[in-house]
C-alpha cells in the first residue's frame, strides 16, 4: 500500500468519526494556536522596537548633556548645557567614528507668507542625514560652507513643507521666517513618519547648526552630539573612546561624576530584544507543554481506538492487510489527526493574533518558520503519541481479533 | 490441477497454563476445484481451528498444507496476509462490515490492500454488488440495510479478488430462516453457476444440507466424510 492510499484509509476512518476526531484534536489546536499568539506577539514587539531604534539611524551613538546635581553638587555650567561643537569636532577624529553633528533644538513658530506653523527647529551639521539615513525628496542639503558662514537656509521635513507650502507647491526657493529671521528653503526632506513613540519624524525644520546657536538660541552649547559608528562592530569601542575623551576635555577626574552621557541604542536595542526573546521563548515553552498534553490526548483515543476496531482489525487482517499495513493506517490516523489539528491552531492562532492586533494595536507578525515548526511539530506528538498504540493495533492476532467481543 | 486445499496429517495445539490443548489432532482432507463442503462437530470438535489454519489465519503445530499446489504450512505472517488477500474468501457469522462505510467501499477493502486501481475497484465491487442481488443498495451503510442484506455484502466482499476457496463461518448463524435460506441459495448459486469453491463451517444440519459433502469432526478428527444425497434446493 502506497502512502496516499495509507492517508486516505486514515482520513476515512477519522471522517467516521467526525466529533471524536474533532475533540482529540482539540489538545493540539490549542496548543499551536498559543505558540503561535506567543510568538506574534513577541516577534510583533521586538520588530517594533527594532524599527524604532533603526529609524533613529544607524550605528547611533547620542551624547547628551549629564544630570546638573550631584548629591547637592553643582557639577557643570549651565542647565545641562555642557557640550560645545567643539567637542563634537574632536569626537569626529576618534578612530571608528565615520560622523558626527551637533543638534541644537527649540519649539517656535515658522512663517511663510500667509502660513504659519509650530514645529522644531534643529540646527544640525550635513553630516546628518547620512548619521540619521535620511535622504532628501527635492533641492539640496547644507554643506559646510553654509555651516561657516552661518548660512540663512533651511531643509523642510515633510509635514511642515505640507503645511507651510499647501497644494503641491515647491518650497524650494521660498523664505520662510524663523525668529523674525528669513531663511531660504533649499530642500525638503523624504517622508519618515512616526518614530517608536508616536513622534511625527517629519514635523521639522533643519537649518546649519551655527545659524541656530547664532540666531536662535544665542547659545555656545548644544543639545546633543550625535555620533554615528562606521560599523555595528566598533559601537562600543566609539563609546569607550567618547566617553574617555569629553572626560578629559571637560577635565572630569574621578571621584566627579561625567557632565555627559553617552549611550548606544544599539546595546538599549539588544538588551531590549533579548528579553523579549527570553520571554518569548519561555511563552512558547510553555504553550509546546500543551502541545504535549495534546500528544497524550491523541495517544489515549487512539488507544480506546484500537480496542474499539479490535474486529475492525481483525477483518482488515483477514482480507489481506499485513501487519504493516495496520500499523501504518493507524500511525497514519494519529499523524493526521496531528497535522490537521496543527493547521487549525495555525489558522487560529494567526486570526487570534490578528484580532489582538486590532483591539490593542500591538503589532503582531506571525513568522513563517514558526507557523512550519508549528505544524512539524504537531506531525511529531502524532508520531510519537501515534506509535505505541499502532504497535498494539498490528500486534493483534487475526484470529482473537475477528473473535473480540 | 491441483486441488484447492490438501492437508496431511495436519495438527494443531495450544498451550492452556499447564495443560496442552490438541485442537487438530491429524488430520487429512482433500477439496478438489468446484466443490461445496460442509464442515460439521459440536463445539470444541476442533472445526473453527481447521478453518482457521485452511483460511491461513493460524498455523499447524504439524503436517503439511498445501493450498492450491504450494506448501503454505510455514509461510511468514506477511506472505498469510497477501495469499488471504489474493486468494481467499471470508464470510462471518457476524458479517464484520466497516461501520458507517458504503456497501460499495466494504466491497471494495480486500482490493485496497492487494493495490487494486481505484478505478478499477469501484468496477469490479459494483459487478459483485451486483452478482448478489443488491446492486441497488451500493451507497446505503451496514446499519441500513437487514442481516440478510449485510450477509450479501459480505459475499461480495469474499468474491472481489477471485478467490480460489470461500470460508463461510456459520454463515447463517445471526439470520432468520428466510433470509438464512436466501443466503444459502445464494452459496449455492455462486458454486453452481460460477464454479466457486465453497467450504462452509455450521453446526446447523439444515445448512449443511446444501453442501454436496460434508465433513464431519470429533476430537480434533474427521470422523466423517460423505456425499450429501439428500442435496437441499
């Protein structure tokens, strides 16, 4: 007997019955159907936490501004305003550094001609869309004479140039008034949308950092120093050297604390992702556990199985079925009592995942090599709960099986 | 050509706890092509034991069996399983029809494991359906059709893969005596018209008088072997 004619005997014999097949499988469907809600909601999660950092830019290294007290103790100048665009030139000869830009913020309200917006003004070097990844849609970034000469120019994110520059029409060449000041808008950035946390990326006005400290915040100091890696690898070698560096500059000896900090996302990031893969992981565990509870389910009907076809059996073996071929049926029941149960809790845990992900706007994502685990797995409780019961079925002796009562 | 079945000295006994039961204690029979026996004796006498071994379900302790001209006596559980498949027939007391499975596909079970085409086995258990009388009941399940009726499916069952020998166990033990007489003409008829070899075990005489022979057993012997005179039509 060939396979197919194996699994359609096996398929006909659990058609014979409908609800007790259904029940059997009811163990595994549950169990799949968790592993795979587990896993959605984990995958889900990690990849949004993932995208987020990975917006922010790649190999990102933020230096900011440290506390302002320490135990009482005044240790630095200024409200958290410690870093100088000097420091971040220094930072940029560091070996294992491929950028850095200064970003220099503040809320107000832009103008042009009739329009009128409120958004942030961040003065940044031109670095800064190679750190950020951030391409332009039209015109022309600064370069570094604009940053020397204070230069009175300006690049739109999407959602101001929509708002200042209404009805498709160019910003490119337009003034718009920052602070009582005109600036020239050169280009307008590619669309980024919502950061991790909610933020509208593209609500900004870019400008040379040097305009923004000389005309709008009348400041020395800077927010931020953003530091971008030349690969994932040196990330923390980069924050080492950094850190070592504005030590010295800022003449930091222990036991003072640093008037700075550096953090990497990348190792926030990991941190983050590994937990949620530690997590996730102990969830499926937990939900294989039922899976196996599953197993013993289908091992135990299918034990009452073979008693009850004991005649069944024994007439089967009497009209010319091997032992074998015994075996194979009722191994072939439990595998695709198994399966078939494997690919409801697919369909369910998949439309399950996707009702969550509705009602609570967690994102989901069921995997692909998760769904086939799943249902490979769900074939495996059916072997190996499968196989003790259909060694008892092909062990019968065609004589006291066809006399069973 | 040889004869259908030819057991020498056939014997066969089992363990019971201590004691050794002798079921078959030598037996000798010979069932040339064509024939209708009939297999008589009281419970015990050994006569179910001697179907069981002929129909390749069990095995003599001694003696030879050859079936149809080759020596079966010691063949493997496997090659039992495919002569039983290929070669043989079996109908039951009890019918032993597949649950809330069509007439049809009841038929059509000993073709799936001798690897019978699908298509080909719908053809051939619609002819047998057919060649008992109940062609019409092809789609109805066992627990629609009367005893009589499941008996007929059963029959047709034993003929699919033209058989050389019919095993009927009492074939008649769980029917009215309507239905009992249907059955046995019905026997009688495939015999007759078809030239099937039929080797039928009761205890009942009235059944046994269809039988052209009958065989008698007693303590694990045949103490008797006659041709019927009295053949019943």
């Amino acid at each position: 007997m060939n396979i197919k004619a194996t699994l359609r005997l096996a398929l006909a014999a659990l058609i014979r019955n409908k609800t007790r097949s259904l029940l059997t499988m009811l163990g595994i469907v549950i169990g799949v159907a968790a592993v795979i809600i587990t896993v959605a909601i984990g995958v889900g999660a990690r990849t949004s936490v993932q995208a987020s950092i990975n917006s922010l830019g790649s190999n990102l290294i933020v230096v900011q501004p440290g506390s302002v007290t320490q135990s009482g103790a005044r240790t630095g100048f200024g409200a958290a305003s410690t870093l100088t665009p000097a420091d971040g030139l220094e930072i940029a000869k560091l070996p294992g550094v491929a950028a850095v830009s200064p970003t220099v913020s503040l809320r107000t309200q832009v103008v042009a001609g009739e329009n009128n917006w409120q958004t942030t003004i961040t003065g940044v070097a031109p670095t800064y869309t190679f750190i950020r990844s951030w391409g332009l849609s039209a015109g022309r970034f600064f370069n570094q004479n604009d940053v020397t000469s204070d230069a009175k120019v300006a690049v739109l994110g999407q959602t101001v140039a929509g708002q200042l520059f209404p009805g498709g029409t160019s910003p490119i060449g337009q003034t718009v008034i920052i602070k009582g000041a005109p600036f020239t808008v050169i280009g307008a950035l590619d669309p980024l949308g919502q950061s991790g946390l909610g933020q509208d990326q593209d609500d900004v006005v870019l400008i040379p950092y040097t305009s923004a400290m000389e005309r709008l915040t009348g400041l020395t100091t800077v927010n931020t120093l953003m530091v971008s890696a030349a690969t994932a690898a040196q990330i923390d070698g980069v924050t080492q050297s950094v850190t070592s560096l504005l030590e010295e500059r800022h003449r930091i000896v222990p036991p003072q604390t640093d008037d700075f900090q550096v953090r990497n996302l990348q190792a926030i990031a990991q941190t983050a992702s590994q937990t949620g893969a530690i997590l996730e992981l102990l969830l499926a565990g937990v939900a294989a556990v039922s899976l196996v509870v599953g197993g013993i389910g289908i091992m135990n009907i299918m034990l009452v199985s073979v008693t009850e076809r004991t005649r069944e059996i024994g007439l089967r073996m009497a009209v010319g079925a091997r032992a074998g071929s015994i075996m194979r049926q009722f191994l072939a029941e439990s595998i695709v009592l198994a399966t078939i149960g494997g690919l409801i809790g697919v369909a369910a845990g998949g439309v399950g995942a996707l009702g969550l992900a509705l009602l609570t706007h967690w994102p989901t994502a069921v995997p692909l090599q998760w769904v086939l685990a799943s249902v490979a797995f769900s074939a495996l409780v059916g072997i190996f709960f499968g196989y003790y019961p259909a060694r008892q079925a092909a062990a019968l002796s065609p004589i006291e099986a066809l006399r069973f009562e | 050509m040889a004869p259908v079945v030819e057991v020498a000295d056939l014997q066969r006994e089992y363990a019971m706890g201590e004691d050794r039961i002798y079921a078959l204690r030598g037996v000798n029979l010979t069932l040339e092509r064509g024939e209708f026996v009939a297999v008589m004796g009281p419970s015990g006498s050994g006569k179910s034991t001697f179907m069981h071994v002929v129909g390749l379900l069990d095995q003599p302790t001694a003696g030879t069996y050859r079936f149809e001209g080759a020596e079966v006596s010691h063949l493997s559980a496997d090659e039992r399983a495919d002569i039983r498949g290929r070669r043989l027939g079996f109908v039951f007391q009890a019918y032993n029809l597949l649950p809330r499975t069509s007439a049809l596909e009841n038929v059509e079970l000993p073709m799936v494991y001798a690897g019978v085409p699908e298509r080909e086995r719908k053809t051939i258990a619609l002819a047998k359906l057919e060649m008992v009388g109940i062609a019409d009941l092809a789609a109805h399940h066992p627990n629609q059709m009367s005893g009589g009726q499941q008996q007929r499916v059963a029959i047709a069952r034993s003929l699919v893969n033209d058989p050389g020998l019919i095993l009927a166990d009492e074939p008649t033990g769980a029917l009215d005596t309507k239905s009992s007489q249907d059955i046995m003409h019905l026997l009688t008829r495939l015999n007759e018209a078809a030239g099937i070899t039929v080797m039928l075990v009761t205890h009942e005489p009235d059944v046994a008088a269809y039988a052209r022979r009958i065989v008698t057993f007693r303590d694990g012997l045949i103490t008797g072997d006659s041709i019927n005179e009295r053949r019943a039509a």
